[in-house]
C-alpha cells in the first residue's frame, strides 16, 4: 500500500472520531427534526452540521477531490473521475430520532469510480469498521475482520427494507421466504456491520450513492457481492436497487430473478 493512502487513512480516522464527538455532543440537546420529502424522510440539525464539518475535513484532506454528500453541502456531482468523497453524515436518521441507537456515519473514497478506501461508523457502539483495497483488508477498530462465509440464501438470515417486502418488488417475497427469515434494522450501514458480523447473508435495499459507497468497498475486500438485483455494476451517480449478499446467495437470488416466479 502507498504511503499517501496509508496516511489519508489515518488522517480520516482522526476526523471520524473527531464527528463522533461532535454527534454525541449534539445528543445532549434537543434534535431539530424536519421533513425534507414526507414525514418518513427525515433530517436533523446533527446530519447537517456533521456533514459540514466532515466536508470542510475532507477539504483540507484533499483539496482538489469532488465531495459528494446526502444533505447538500457538497459538488454536484456529473462524473466520477479523479478523487471521489462519499458522504453520508447521519445513516439511519429515522433511528438517529427514534432510537438514539443503530445509526453510522459514512464515508466512501473514490478513484476514476473504484472503491479505494471505505469508513462505517457505528457511533453508540463506537466502532468502526474501515478498509479497503488500498489498506488489503478491513478492520473493527483495530482487530481484522475475516471473510464472511459463503453461505446459500436457505442457511441464512437476509436484511431488506420494509417497502420492498411489502409491494413485493423484484421478488421479494419470495426471497425472503427462501432465506432462513428477513431482519430489518433501519440503516444501510448497520446492515453492512451485521453481514461483517456474520449475522445475516446480504441485504436488498433501494439505495443512493452515500448509503451504499463505503458499504461496496468493505464488501468488495471481504469478497462480499455488491450488484444491483439483476447483477449488473452500481451506478454510483445514480440510486440503485442494491443487492449485497455472499457469492452462493447472490447466485440464489438472480436466479429467482430469472425465472420471474411469484411465491
Ligand atoms: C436510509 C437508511 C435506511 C434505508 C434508506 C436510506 P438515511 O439512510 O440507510 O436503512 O432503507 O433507503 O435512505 O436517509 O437515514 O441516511
Ligand atoms: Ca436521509
Ligand atoms: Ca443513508
Ligand atoms: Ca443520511
């Protein structure tokens, strides 16, 4: 790994824990909750302002890199070439009001479109898992963590966004009943952690860039599936729907796909 790499790696990490300082600060006072587009969409002033303190970071980090963040306060973005930043400020904003628990901080760095270097932040629990091909592997704080194994969709647990198991979308109904039962915890990022953790096999969700960047480069070094659900590459300028899952339940799952069955 280049030098540059590892100490941009330890230049984020710093900043990280600096916004996890500045989140848990927040949390003393009242939330101000507002609804961006109706009242499941949530945003705080703590998603706002840790976004601006986390892009005026990575500024300074990296002064000619394209920023791109879920709260506004970075480029517009048309393309991924040169360095690309990820950000997703609050993961899980929902629980952020309701929980005060089960929430991350994101960030996702890019290079011509490549996952290089990827950052979850499980704030309460005050760990974070970081890695990516730049560093050979991903870490939980300072411990490795292994490869999740290669599990069929029948022997495991499988995270989902309530939606799409409600309107059935793209046979979900269908997988879920094939897996060995559906969990849902409310935030991109902690789905990811519990795949890490070997609690569930994947997770299919609709997903923007900023909940899924740092997400595709931890499972891209853990040999983890990231495709959309009919198996072709993320757009990363774009919102997907995502499908994450370990080699032989991705298999399970396009094929369902493909024969188009309803339960
Ligand atoms: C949301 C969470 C949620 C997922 C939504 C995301 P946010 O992110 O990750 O689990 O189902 O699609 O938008 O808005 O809380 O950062
Ligand atoms: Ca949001
Ligand atoms: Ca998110
Ligand atoms: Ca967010």
């Amino acid at each position: 790994m280049s030098q540059d790499w590892q100490q941009l790696n330890t230049d984020v990490i710093a900043l990280l824990k600096e916004a996890r300082q500045n989140v848990l600060q927040k949390m003393r006072n009242p939330l101000t909750v507002a609804e961006k587009t109706n009242r499941k969409d949530l945003v705080t002033n703590v998603d706002k302002a840790n976004e601006q303190f986390l892009i005026a970071g990575i500024r300074r980090l990296d002064p000619t890199a394209q920023v791109l963040g879920e709260e506004g306060f970075g480029d517009h973005l048309t393309s991924l070439q040169g360095r690309v930043w990820i950000v997703d400020p609050i993961d899980g904003t929902m629980n952020f009001v309701k929980q005060q628990d089960n929430f991350a901080i994101m960030i996702g760095i890019y290079q011509d479109g490549v996952g290089q270097l990827g950052y979850i932040f499980d704030v309460m629990n005050n760990v974070l898992y970081h890695g990516g091909p730049q560093l050979g592997g991903v870490w939980a704080n300072e411990r490795p963590v292994s490869a999740p194994a290669d599990i069929a969709l029948a022997d495991g647990l499988i995270g989902a966004s309530g939606p799409l198991v409600i309107h059935d979308v793209a046979h979900m109904q269908k997988i879920v009943h094939d897996s060995a039962g559906m969990r849902i915890s409310g935030s991109a990022g902690i789905e990811m952690i519990n795949i890490m953790k070997g609690e569930t096999l994947g997770y299919i969700s609709h997903l923007k860039p900023w909940d899924i960047a740092a997400g595709q480069v931890l499972m891209n070094t853990l040999g983890v599936q990231v495709s959309t659900i009919d198996g072709q590459p993320l757009d990363m300028l774009s919102s997907n729907l995502v499908l994450v899952a370990t080699k032989k339940a991705q298999r399970d799952i396009l094929q369902i796909e493909e024969d188009d069955v309803s339960l």
